[in-house]
C-alpha cells in the first residue's frame, strides 16, 4: 500500500458522497491563486504510553519509536508545504488544552491517536467537538480484534475517519487524507 492507495480511497470517498452540498443562493468560492493560498496546518496528538513506542509490547504497537514516526510525518508535510506539528502527553488534561489552544492557531486538520484514552476520555472527546477542527482517529493496533473493553470509542463518531491496525504507516495514511482534503 502507498500513496495510490491513499488517492484511491479519496476518489472513492468523494464517489461515495462526500461531496460539500451547494445551494442556488450560495457564494461561489473565490478561486486561490498561488499568493493566496496558505498553507494547511495540521497537529498530531499522541495519547498516554505512545512516547514507549519501540519499547512497549512492539508485538502489538511496532518498534519504530515515536521520534522516528515524526520525523517521517514532518519530511511528508514539509515536501507538501503544510505546517505540522505533534504533541504528546501522558495527562488527558494537558491533551484536553492542547486541543483548545488548536482552535486559536487555526489549526485545519487533527490526526489523534488517543492511546488509552480512546475507551474512557468523555472530556477529551467533548474538547475535539467543541474545537469543531475536523479529525482523524488513529491506532496502531486494530482495536476491534483486541479485548473487549478496546472495542469501543469515544471518538469515532465524531471523527471524519478512523484508521487502526496498520501500525505506524496509518499515521502517513491520515496525513495524506488531511493534506489533500478539501
């Protein structure tokens, strides 16, 4: 899987109905030039535990750690000339005013992987729909074939797509989405 992948499930999803809705009496949308344009700002969130990527069961998560997986996603959004920056914490409520400082730096796209907090985070869930920045849920592991109790999230519903079980590169795959979605 690379990046046709990606551009294929887009023309999928758009297909699919994913199309903005339009109405007689709306504007039309004044076309960008490239003076115009800025450029698409995007933060990643990492949950608790993720900073023990490579360390931490690699069975289950992989044994990239999570420096490198930054490093590759800053080279991808660099190269398409969007800002990107990560955030890790431990502590749900540092990750709950991460989200909130999103929405005054205009921040356009959230990827989040909320490690644990994933099946308990009613409030982290409740900053990501206040914020109304569109996101992205990501888990290295594919959390519906795991125990029970990870089968469940606070997120999905309201994420714009989820993309588990694909180890590190479901990051890249969300990174793409966000950099090449209108």
């Amino acid at each position: 899987m690379g990046l046709s992948f990606v551009f294929e499930l887009r023309r999928t999803l758009d297909n699919f109905g994913h199309q903005p809705q339009t109405s007689p009496v709306s504007k039309p949308k004044r076309v960008s030039g490239p003076s115009s344009r800025t450029p698409r700002r995007i933060l990643i969130i990492h949950g608790p535990n993720l900073d023990m990527l490579g360390a931490r069961e690699p069975s289950i998560y992989g044994k990239e750690p999570l420096a490198r997986i930054n490093e590759r996603l800053a080279r991808i959004a660099k190269r398409e000339g969007a800002a990107l920056e990560t955030f890790q914490s431990n502590h749900e409520g540092a990750l709950i005013e991460r989200v909130h400082r999103a929405k005054k730096q205009r921040i356009s796209w959230i990827i989040v992987n909320p490690g644990g907090l994933t099946h308990t985070s009613v409030a982290l869930r409740d900053a990501l729909a206040a914020v109304a920045i569109p996101f992205l849920e990501v888990h290295l592991s594919n959390i519906y074939s795991r125990e029970p109790f990870r089968r469940h999230s606070y997120f999905s519903d309201l994420a714009v797509g989820t993309i588990c079980g694909l180890g590190s590169q479901a990051y890249e795959f969300a990174l793409q989405f966000a950099l090449h979605s209108n």
